[in-house]
C-alpha cells in the first residue's frame, strides 16, 4: 500500500467508523429499481415529469402523458421523427425536439453544431439575440486561420441551438437530477451508471465552461 493510498484509507476510516465497504455502498445507483415492475417505472417516470412541469416553464405542448412516451421513446433509442409518428400525425421532430428539452434529454447529436457552442456561450452571455450571434457565427476561425466565407448561419439555427446551450445549463443547476433518475429508471443498472456519470461529467464541463466565461482579468 503506497502512502497515497494510506492516506485515503485512513480518511475512510476516520470518516466511516469502519475498515470495510458496506454491500450497500457496493451496490450500482440503479440497483434499487431493478425489482420495479414496468407499471411503478411508468409511475415514476410520470411523478418526474410532473415535478418538472411544476418547477420550469415547459414550452412544449404535448400532455405529460405524451411526455413519459416522449422519455421511454428516448430510452428505447427512438428518434424525433418515429416519436413524432407514434404520437400525433400533426407533431412534427421540431416538437419533440422542444419537449425533450424541456424534459433535459440532450442527445449527442444536438451539440453537432455548424459553429464553436463555446464562442455561441459567449455570445449569449454578452446578450446577443439571435440575428446577432448569426451575423457573428457565419465568419467562421479554422485553426489559427481565418476565413470571410459566410457559412450560412441564420437567426433560426441560432435559435435552435440557443436551447440546447441553455437546457444544458438548466440540467447542470439542478445537478443533472432528472436526467439521471430517468436513466436510472429506464436503462439497466450497469449503463444507467455509466450513463449517469456522464452526465455529471459533462454538466461539470459545462459549469467549468461558464465559471471560465465569467471571470474578467
């Protein structure tokens, strides 16, 4: 045992009042809802949904019935378009796209923006509306290079990733919470781990982003 580890055993122990982890501290975050049965998942994941209703202002329209569909779908790997599909022949992906922000479930591929989130995160924070930060974001930087070709940003697109940046920064307030239960929830427990580490991790990235933003020399 080097001394490093020595020193963190010894602050367990001094912590815990025991030399020995506990079966529950060893137990994955989701091991507790493995022995759900789907119906008390769905009441939960209804109770969730409601609690966000509740605490932010939802732009979305769709009934919080259609939103728990709305989060299963998203967990069943489900894209906007077939979630639009089973849920209303009027609803289109822009729709779910709207509710699963409300509902903080950011995929992957809404950060592949056609510009830098970090220099629109700089622009928002210095209160640029939309047609702003696209006049801003068309001249592009390549590397050290930089280039006068317009890439065609508009207002819209702007708009479209504004909500990303900021349902990312809501979801990091409030820790990730419902991002994590629902995975939690909804996944098995080995991935819901993993799955919820990578929200925290990320969420931390993005509040390290904004500290960094804020400071002024």
């Amino acid at each position: 045992m080097d001394e490093k580890t020595a020193e963190l055993r010894d602050i367990f122990v001094e912590t815990t009042g025991s030399e020995t982890v506990t079966e529950t501290q060893e137990e994955s975050p989701g091991s507790l809802t493995d022995e759900l049965s789907d119906a008390e998942r769905n009441e939960r994941v209804a109770r969730l949904v409601a609690s966000m209703r509740d605490r932010y202002e939802f732009e979305t329209a769709f009934s919080d019935e259609d939103l728990c569909r709305i989060v299963r779908g998203f967990y069943d790997g489900d894209s906007d378009a077939e979630l639009a599909a089973a849920l209303d022949a009027e609803a289109g992906e822009s729709d779910v796209f709207v509710a699963r922000m409300d509902l903080h479930l950011v995929r992957d591929s809404d950060r592949d923006a056609p510009f830098s989130l970090d220099t629109l995160r700089a622009l928002l924070d210095d209160g640029a509306d939309d047609k702003t930060c696209a006049a801003e974001l068309s001249t592009q930087t390549d590397g050290d290079a930089t280039t006068d070709d317009s890439v065609g940003i508009d207002a819209e697109t702007v708009a479209h990733y504004r909500r990303v940046v900021e349902t990312q920064r809501e979801a990091t307030r409030a820790n990730d919470r419902f991002r994590t239960e629902f995975t939690e929830l909804l996944t098995d427990s080995d991935l819901s781990a993993r799955l919820a580490e990578d929200a925290r991790r990320d969420g931390l990235q993005e509040a390290t982003e904004d500290i960094e933003t804020d400071v002024s020399l």
